[in-house]
C-alpha cells in the first residue's frame, strides 16, 4: 500500500512538474541562461520520478548527481547574487540526500528526499523572486 500511494505522488508530481514547465517556460522575464538551468533541474526532477516509477534507482542516483553537480556550480558563481548563491546551495545539499537514498534503494526516503529538492526550489522562486508578480496579480 506504502509504494502504490507512493507511485502515486510520484505520478501526480511528474505530471504536474511536465504541465507547469511548459506553460511557465512561455514567460519571457529572465534571461535564457536562467530558464535553462531552470529547465534542466525540472528536467532532472522529472527524470527521477520516472525512475522511481519503475524502480531505477541507479538511474534515479545518476540523475540526482548530475542535479547536485550542476546546482553546487552554481553556487559556486561569484557574479551571482549571495541569495541566489545560497539559493542553489541548498538545492544542491538537497540533491546530495536524493542521491544517498537512491543508492541505498529506499523508494519512501527518495520520495521525501526529492520533496526537499522541490521546495528548497519553491523556498526560493516562490519567497523571493516571485514574491513581486505574485503581489501585481492580485
């Protein structure tokens, strides 16, 4: 019962995750390199619930590395704002325990550990750089 709710959620994200990156990517405020890494993580964060659909978790690890990896780059930019820096800092820490559950094979711990990844995402788009747009919306 634990995995079908599970695969569930996981299905419930993904689908959710392919409908909201391209309606969003059709917005035109902010620069293309900032869309990309934008589109890569979704990108990423897709990939590793279809490999936790079909229990991929060597695949779910390699995905999740290559999220890490690129989140902690950067990170490491310097021109980039301290709060953007720290933004991606913790989405890379994030990353680090998706793939730790990956590896060790435990489906429930990478479902929360990808969780974590989504809202250190939201932590920051949702709080910060959003937070004026969302304001003229109402």
């Amino acid at each position: 019962m634990k995995k079908l709710i599970t695969l569930s959620i996981a299905a419930l994200v993904a689908v959710a995750i392919g409908f909201g990156g391209t309606a969003m990517a059709q917005k035109k405020h902010a620069p293309k390199s900032a869309w990309g890494a934008m589109l890569g993580g979704l990108s990423d964060i897709q990939g590793i619930t279809a490999a936790m659909l079909v229990f991929d978790m060597k695949r779910a690890a390699k995905i999740a590395g290559e999220l890490q990896g690129r989140e902690t780059y950067i990170s490491n930019i310097e021109r980039l704002p301290e709060v953007v820096r720290k933004g991606h800092g913790k989405v890379a820490e994030a990353a680090a325990k998706v793939v730790a559950a990956a590896k060790a094979g435990e489906e429930n711990d990478l479902a929360v550990a990808l969780s974590g990844v989504m809202q250190a995402c939201n932590a920051c788009h949702y709080n910060l750089r959003d937070a004026k747009r969302r304001k003229n919306m109402k």
